[in-house]
DNA sequence: GTCGGCATCATCCAAAAGGTTGAGATTCAG
DNA sequence: CTGAATCTCAACCTTTTGGATGATGCCGAC
C-alpha cells in the first residue's frame, strides 16, 4: 500500500532530492512546499498521509508551528520533521507540536522511507541517536523561562548590556538585572556567557 | 558543450536532488563524494571541470580545506561553494583557498547551472546577496587575530570566565585579561558577550 | 643587531555584572 | 477572594570585567 506525501523544504534542490529518494512504488509525493503557509493550504487540499517537514524555513512561520497547524487540520496528516539540526529544545518543541517523528537530514533514504511509512501508521519515529537524547531531555528538563526571560537572554545573546537591555525594553536596569539572576538560577549559572552559551547549545534561543 | 561535475556533500538527500536537477544536456555529473577525503580521490581520478562542495561536511576535512587540495591537483577542478550558510569569514576563506565562487542552497537550480558554467569558464561566480556583502568585508576586513587570541575567543564563547580560561591555558589570568584586550580592541567591542556575538555572526569561530 | 609582533605578567582603578533581600502591582487559576 | 506567578523596582554588597600602562623574553624579518 503506498504512502501519499507532501514534502515541505525551501530549498528547491533538498526537494527534488527528496522527491528523486522517495518516489518509489511505496510512497508517493503529492506535492511540494517551500513554505510552512503553503504547506497548510495545500495539506487541506491535497490529504497527505504524511508531511514531511523542515524546522528551518526561511521567511515565514517554523517548522514547528507549521506542524501544530497541520495537526489541527481535519483529516490530521502526521507530521515527520526532517532537519539538519539537533538541538534538544527544538526536538521537544516539535513533538509537544504533534510531530509523529524528528529524522536528521544526513540519514539514508530508506531510513526516511522507513519513517514515513511507520509515521502513517501512527507510530513514533525518531532517529535512533536522537532518542536517547530526547529521553535524557525529557528527564533532565530544562527550566521553564517566562517570556519576558527568554525576550533578555536572546538580547544578552546579542552581546546587550543591561543598560542596553533596558532601554529596549523600556524598563529600569534593576529590572534587567532580576530577570537575569532568575535566569541564571533557572539555568544554573553564574556569568552571562555562560548563559548564552547554555542557550544556544540546548536551541533555547 | 556539457560540463562534468564532481557533487560534494554529506548528506545522501541533497547529492540525489543536485543530480536530479543539475543532470540536463548542459552539465554531466560524473561522481558523488560524502567527504572531503573522498572528493580529492575522485577528483583526482575522474577529472571533473567543476566541483559542487558543501562546506560543512560533517566528519574529516572541511569544505576550504578541501578547496585548497582540489586546487592542487593537475588539472585542478574549478571549486564551487555550495552552503546553506553565509558568514563571512568563511566566504572569504573559501575564496583564498581557490573557490570560483560561492552559492547558497536556497537559489533555483538554474542559478546554480549559471554558476557551473561560469565556473568551468573560469569566471568568479557569487550569488548576487553575497556579492556585495563580501566586497563590503573585503574593505572592512575582519582584522586578524593571533592564534592565541583565537583560542581565547573560542574558550570565552564556551563562557569560561578569565579564571577558567587561564587555568585551560596554563597562564595567569593577567595574561587572559591582556589578549581579551587585544581581541576587543581588534574587533572593536568592549564585553565579552559582544565579542562572542561578533565572533560567531562573522563566522570567526 | 635592531625592530616589531607576540605572549607573558603586574598593578591600579573604574565600571559592569552578579547575589541577596524585600516589596508593590498585575494577572490568572482554583 | 486567595494564592501563585510574573514583572517591576530598589538598596547593598562582592566579584568579575575591562582600561591603562608598563615590563620582560622570544622570535623572525630586514
């Protein structure tokens, strides 16, 4: 029985690649995106069994929300993300979002045939290296930041004193300077560049 | 007359699309190579006019690297950049190891066809965004760091503190604070965090 | 040999960052 | 309504960072 696909990348040549890899006599690609917002109309118009989707997206909305948006479509396609990057928050970020798995790009082609297929019949499917991670991730969560948070850990990682934290964000430098001992606390540690660097390792920014 | 084309990349999904797209009457691709190691083999055996190379090629050498042992070979390939990033330090690097140009991913397969052929010809081949942002760095040159700077820079970004990094190093944190000095005066900030941010936007480490 | 660049270290001082404690205001869920 | 979370701010204090200046030794270029 054969798999009906929509893949969904901005690059015109990942597409083709992956049209060439998949198109076989067990999945067939319907369509292609290179958008998330054209990803959703043409999921509704089309019914995919299966989105296969970028996280990276250029211009335009995410991978992830352009999978809570699949997810909520009636019938739900299921949604396997394939992507470069391995970053533990974006992982999270997409399953919480209703991603049936996260493949790696770097993978081999029957690796991601194998995924859509079991993504069809409603399995999870992650890539065995990123499984470990997710689990260890998920016990080992990291701390919840409030929005106001994470808006001063993504201007402190822009290289931002307090001052200049506080001045775009319209508040006082004592204001900056308990946001971030909250965020050092949260994230258990002590200097900003330790901060930055814990952020981006973990795809918090 | 057709070019041949060597393809360079580490993931099996964008080779299968480059061949998909880039095989017409005009361009022949002869071979794929997963790795830098294994490019300059077949390069050296299969003598192609252009070589299509990622510059992150996940293990073994990376893409200047590999630039610079295709150049030379005898005949050497013309080498085309093909990357899904731009930062700068890594254009112009490409650029001094003997890259005929560079692209971004995300560009029509027809632009890339231009580029090959340009390439094959012996032309200089940029893509067009790119063009002016590297004349722009080739005049505001990122100013040069001493190997010692560089590995300061890149422990600083860790978020190691002027202790750590010392302790790292082996030397007293007053030799830490001097080359901190250096790389802020040379890079024109004055907090580690911005150097950080400056560092990683310009692809200096 | 001399000069310049580099790495090493020091001292002194000023500024920024970080830690602690506490407190008023708002919002939102139970 | 009450309590919890969030955002806001303040005062105080310690530590870290950054700036300025100068000194030593090494090495390679001229």
């Amino acid at each position: 029985m054969t798999t009906t696909v929509l893949l969904v990348d901005d690059h015109p040549v990942v597409r083709s690649g992956l049209r060439a890899v998949l198109d076989t006599d067990t999945v067939h690609v319907l369509g292609e995106a290179a958008t998330g917002e054209e990803a959703i109309t043409l999921a509704a118009h089309l019914h995919p069994d299966v989105v296969l989707c970028d996280l990276r997206l250029g211009a335009g909305i995410d991978g992830i929300q352009t999978t809570a948006a699949l997810r909520a479509l009636i019938p739900a396609p299921a949604v396997l993300i394939l992507t470069t990057f391995d970053r533990d928050a974006e992982i999270l970020g997409a399953i919480e979002a209703g991603a049936a798995g996260y493949l790696l790009k770097d993978v081999a082609p029957e690796v991601i045939i194998e995924g859509i297929h079991r993504a069809a019949k409603g399995d999870m499917f992650l890539a065995p290296d990123l499984a470990s991670r997710v689990l260890q991730g998920m016990r080992n969560p990291l701390p919840r930041l409030t929005d106001r948070e994470l808006e001063v850990l993504r201007l402190m990682s822009t290289g931002a004193a307090n001052r200049d934290i506080a001045r775009t964000l319209f508040v006082t430098e004592a204001t900056v300077k308990s946001h971030i001992a909250h965020i050092f606390t949260k994230l258990d540690v002590d200097s900003r560049s330790r901060a930055i660097h814990l952020a981006q390792e973990t795809g918090l920014i």
